[in-house]
C-alpha cells in the first residue's frame, strides 16, 4: 500500500461536508488537496491503478451498484461512507459494497484521524459517535440538592 492516496475525494454536492474533514485528514497525515465531485459522476475518472481516498456522503450516496463497481475496478483505493446520520439501510450498502469504511462526522477528531489512517492501511473500520458533534462542548453537569447543600451550606 502507498503512504499517501495520490487524490481524496469526496463524492458529495455539499462544500461543508469537504470542510468539515479537513483537519481529520491533516491529523491523520495526508498531504492531498481534497477534490470534490457530485456524488453521480464521482467515479468516472477513477482507474485500476488508482490510489484514491475516497469519501462517500451518507445522505447523498451513489447507488450500491455504482458503489460496488468502484470498489472493486480500484483495488488500490478506500472507500469511506460518511455522515451525521448513518441509517441501517446505509449500513449495509456498505458492507454489501465492500467498501473500506464508516465513519460518522460526530466522532472526535482525533478518533476519526485514527480510523481514517488505519483505514488506509487496509483494516475495515466502522465507527460511532455518541450523537454530539466533535466540536460541540459537553454540557455542565447538573448539580444535586444536595451538592449544592454541601457546596454552599444554607446560602442557597
């Protein structure tokens, strides 16, 4: 396998989709400018000898069999389904497409940095965030009566 995919693209009509995962690739140590593509004619330039990473929009996927054609004229290449959302049904496109792996935007950076480099390297990697978005700070815990009994006596 190369170090580096010789292009990453994302197969999606939406330019945030492609900001969003700029940092998880900087970690995750790829140097390719990201290109995107509508998700119908993403495909169409990809050849055998290809080493692409590739990154699929969940919401607006190709078709399965487009998918699986894919994955399987460019062995040398990584396809990655991506969303906020992954539903069952997309799920097992990818599985029955065979593609590389699953990743949800809501996972931490460092996390989907991780996956994506080991998903270059060949392992199959679906992974889950908790629902929250990696950007989004954690909510304050709620205090208790009786922290705040204890933290403050009788002044509350």
């Amino acid at each position: 396998m190369i170090n580096q995919p010789t292009r990453i693209l994302f197969a999606t009509n939406q330019p945030m989709f492609v900001l969003g995962f700029r940092d998880v690739l900087r970690l995750a140590g790829f140097d390719a400018e990201p290109v995107m593509r509508c998700p119908q004619d993403a495909f169409a330039a990809l050849r055998g000898d290809d080493a692409w990473l590739i990154f699929a929009d969940a919401r607006h996927a190709p078709a399965f069999v487009t998918l699986a054609q894919a994955v399987r004229h460019s062995p040398q290449s990584r396809f990655i389904l991506c969303g906020s959302a992954i539903a069952p049904e997309m799920l097992q496109i990818a599985v029955d497409s065979r593609m590389h792996g699953v990743l949800s935007t809501d996972l931490p950076i460092e996390e989907a940095a991780e996956a994506l480099a080991r998903i270059w390297q060949g392992e199959r990697q679906f992974r889950f965030g908790d629902g929250r978005a990696c950007h989004t700070p954690l909510p304050p815990p709620a205090c208790a009566d009786f922290d705040a009994d204890w933290m403050f006596g009788l002044a509350v």
